[in-house]
C-alpha cells in the first residue's frame, strides 16, 4: 500500500471525496423535496380546511366561461348559499352583479361590501323581486352568465302558491328570459334534492322490503304537492318551467341545475337563514330534545363551488351535490358532532321519538307534516354524487364534522349563540304535555276511585 505512488493516491482520495459530494447533494436534494412537498401539502390542507380558498378550485379557471369574459349576475345575493358563491367568484376576480329585495338594507348587504374590498373582483348591487313583471333584464344586459339562486324559503306561509310557488316559478322564467335576451353563455339554476325525492315508487319498494337504488339525476319528487311540502314543490316546479324554457326557447346558453341536501358551514354575517338554522337550533338548545330528523349533508362551500364549477365549464343538465356515507346524519349525530366542539353549550342529545315530532308538528309552524313523513322514511335511499364528481368537480370541504364545528363556531363568532338556553314556546307546550296527560290520568283514575265509593254507599 505504502509503495502507491502519490499521484495515484491523490487521484484515488480525490475520487472518493467526489461520490461522497455527489452523495451528499444528491440526500440534500431529494431532503428539500419532500421538506418542500409536506409544507405545499399542508399549507393547503389548513386554507381549504379554512376558508373557500381551496387551490383546487380557485387555481383553476373553466374551460367555458371565465372574468375575462365578461359580468356574471347574482340572484339573490344576501342569501346563505349566495354568499359564499359570491366569495368564489370575487375571488376569482370576477365582476358580479347582484340582485337583492332591498338594496338599502345595510344589515343583509355588509358581508358582501366586505369582501368587495378584500378581493379581486367587484359586486354592485340591483334591485329586484322575483314577483316583479321583468326584474332581471335590465341588470343581465351585457354579462355572460347568471347564477339564479333566489328563491323564496318560507316554510310556514299561510298561502303556499302566492308566497312560493309562484314567485319561484316566475322568477325562474324571468331570469331565463333575460339570460336569453342578454346572449348569455352559462345560466345555472339552484335547485334542490327536494326536486329530486321522494319518489313513491321508491316509498312502496322500501315498504315491501326490496331493495332501493340511491336517487339520481333522472328521478323526480312525485310526492310532493301544493297542500302537502309547498316548499319541495316549488323546486319541483320551478325546475321544470326552467327545462320547459330551454327546451321551447332554445336560448343560446348553456344550461345547468345544481341539487343539494342539507347545506352548512360558516356564517359570513349574524344573520342565520336557510339549514344553517339547524346547528343555531342545537346550539341555542331551542328545544330540550333532538328530533328524529335524518340528512344528507354538505359543506355550502361546495355548494357554492359546484354552481360556479357548472358555471364554468362545458358541462350542463342536472347535478346532484352529495357527499361520501359519512356525510349522512340524524339530527342526534349532529347534536353529538356540536357537543363535542361546544361542551358548555346547552345542545340537546335525547332523541324524541315519532309521535313527539308529530305533536310538535302541530305547535311549531317550522315542521311539517310532509317532514314528518320524510322522517318517518328515515334512512331511506342515499343520493348519488357521481355525476358532479365525474364532471371534474374536486370536493375542497370533506370532513363533515369540522363544516359542523365551522358552523357552529361563526354563530358563536358573530354572538348568535352566547352558551344560554333560548327555548322557544313549542318547547314549552311540548314539556308541559307529558305532565297534562299525568295530571288527566290522575283525575280519571280519582274520580273512578270516588265514583266506586259512592256505588258502595248506596
Ligand atoms: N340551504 C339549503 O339547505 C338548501 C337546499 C336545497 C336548495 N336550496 C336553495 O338554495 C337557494 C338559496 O337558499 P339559501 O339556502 O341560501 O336560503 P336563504 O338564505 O333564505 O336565501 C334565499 C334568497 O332568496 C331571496 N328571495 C326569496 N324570496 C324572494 C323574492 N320574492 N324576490 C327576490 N328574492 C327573494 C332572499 O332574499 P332576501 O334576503 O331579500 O330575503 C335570499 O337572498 C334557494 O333557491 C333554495 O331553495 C337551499
């Protein structure tokens, strides 16, 4: 070894130190990779757990429509579902024109003022109801698209037909009118899974015990009518007028209807409209109990991203908005899910059973008798997501639990919920009823008791 001439020894030390270098930055290389991949991953995770600003869907423009081609309107844009799609497409950088009741009113329209000035895009707002002869032609002039949200979600009017169904469906056929007379390219039209299910057929092969398929975009609600589930008829209703419009009309855009369940999620201001009202129910502890309710559930962050999603790109038709198994509760589910996040909260957890909700159908004008009997359905068949999934529509908010805790934290945020119990009076008649009927068996049991003793005497 020691007779290795020292060039040959040089060349040999020089050579080992070499690989060792190239080694060296080969491991540095591949290191700062996966350090750089694991903080993309959860930089990500943590901004679309969140906010709406999902890179997924932000990131990417569509393939039909996009800002650069022109204003898109907004129907009923101090809605909880408008809203949000309201923040993707400021977002996105587009100029929005929304049309609002009451475009005085500070208190609905302060949220969007608000994201106005933080985003890119810009909203202005238009006076408009969907009862008015012509309310939506003036405002579609010279923009590409239109997101027909708007719809009246009364569920104890005293005339069901002149308080929804027919600005529901006149308001549909406005706005497609005017999308036509505009030249627009893309109209979407918010529908509901209440235009969907129930369908009898299913109801009587449930019955029978066979097995039932999930509901999808070719079924249609056949049980629903003006007297028995205004409100799902409504949907019904106006989504068939909105195909009717297309099919006679052939205007020249491309059409799209969007269907969902039950849609939560933060609030962006303190007024609770719309399901949210469910998780402020619970978290209030409106009433000591829980009703046997059950429902698909999604995040109205999708919502709101699948309407602008259709709106985008070359897709059309009806689209169902549905989550994984995971994404199906009973109201007790939700309550649990709250509870967990807001342990000093008054939020119910005893499932009342059915004859109780039929009572309380009765005191309390929020729950109907066709609800009734879609719980009385419960579980009953799933719907089936696939054909929005298919049309390249990511879901950016997949944990139903943190939309619940995210919902239920902006009620807190914005003070609607305090950790105080608000019982409203149907509570009280529904508490006071198993103390009536003990106090009535008490009576007949005492005046059998005395009547007795007088059979006796004489
Ligand atoms: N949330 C859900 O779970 C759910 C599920 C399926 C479908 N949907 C549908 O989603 C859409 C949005 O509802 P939402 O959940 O966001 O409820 P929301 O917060 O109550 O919003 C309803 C919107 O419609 C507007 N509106 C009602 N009647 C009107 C009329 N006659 N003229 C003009 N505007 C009128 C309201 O305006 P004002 O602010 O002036 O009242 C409000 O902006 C509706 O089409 C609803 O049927 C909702």
């Amino acid at each position: 070894m020691l007779l290795v001439s020292p060039s040959l020894r040089f060349s040999f030390c020089f050579s080992l130190r070499l690989v060792r270098l190239v080694r060296l930055a080969l491991v540095w290389c591949l290191q700062t990779v996966l350090l750089l991949g694991f903080l993309t991953h959860f930089t990500n995770q943590a901004e679309c757990s969140s906010s709406s600003a999902c890179p997924g869907l932000l990131d990417k423009m569509g393939d039909f429509l996009s800002p650069a081609d022109g204003c898109v309107v907004l129907t009923g844009a101090t809605g909880f579902v408008a809203g949000h799609i309201a923040e993707i497409l400021l977002e996105k950088g587009y100029e929005v024109r929304g049309t609002v009741r009451d475009p005085s009113n500070e208190g609905k329209l302060a949220h969007l003022k608000a994201l106005d000035a933080r985003l890119p895009g810009t909203i202005s707002f238009h006076k408009a109801d969907l009862s008015s002869d012509d309310p939506f032609t003036e405002v579609a002039k010279g923009c590409v698209g239109m997101l027909h949200v708007a719809s009246p979600a009364v569920f104890d009017a005293k005339d069901p037909e002149e308080a929804i169904l027919k600005p529901a469906i006149a308001g549909t056929n406005s706005a497609l009118r005017a999308a036509a007379a505009a030249n627009m390219k893309s109209v979407v039209v918010t529908s509901s899974v209440a235009a969907v299910r129930p369908v009898q057929a299913k109801w009587d092969a449930e019955a029978a015990g066979e097995p039932v398929s999930k509901y999808t975009e070719e079924d249609w609600n056949d049980v629903a009518t003006l007297d028995f589930g205004a409100y799902p008829t409504s949907k019904r209703e106006a989504e068939r007028a909105a195909h009717r419009f297309v099919e006679e009309q052939k205007p020249g855009f491309k059409f799209g209807t969007i269907h969902f369940p039950f849609a939560f999620g933060p609030q962006q201001n303190s007024r609770v409209t719309s399901s949210n009202n469910y998780i402020s129910h619970l978290l209030l502890g409106e009433v000591p109990f829980v009703v046997p309710l059950c429902s698909d559930i999604v995040d109205v962050r999708d919502v709101a991203g699948a309407h602008v999603h259709v709106l985008e790109n070359d897709v059309s038709g009806r689209f169902i908005v549905a989550n994984d198994e995971e994404h199906f509760m009973y109201m007790s589910d939700i309550a649990a899910s709250l509870k967990k996040n807001f342990p000093g909260f008054p939020i119910p957890s005893v499932t009342i059973p059915m004859p109780a909700l039929e009572i309380l159908a009765v005191v309390d004008d929020r729950i109907s008798s066709y609800e009734v009997e879609l719980a009385r359905h419960c579980p009953g068949p799933r719907f089936d997501g696939s054909r929005l999934r298919d049309s390249g529509y990511v879901f950016q908010h997949t944990d139903v639990h943190e939309t619940i805790r995210e919902a239920g934290q902006s009620m807190i945020d914005f003070k609607v919920a305090d950790g105080n119990r608000h019982l409203i009076p149907a509570a009280y008649v529904l508490i006071a009823i198993p103390f009536i009927v003990a106090g009535l068996l008490l009576w007949i049991i005492s005046r059998c008791f005395f009547s007795g003793k007088k059979v006796k005497q004489n």
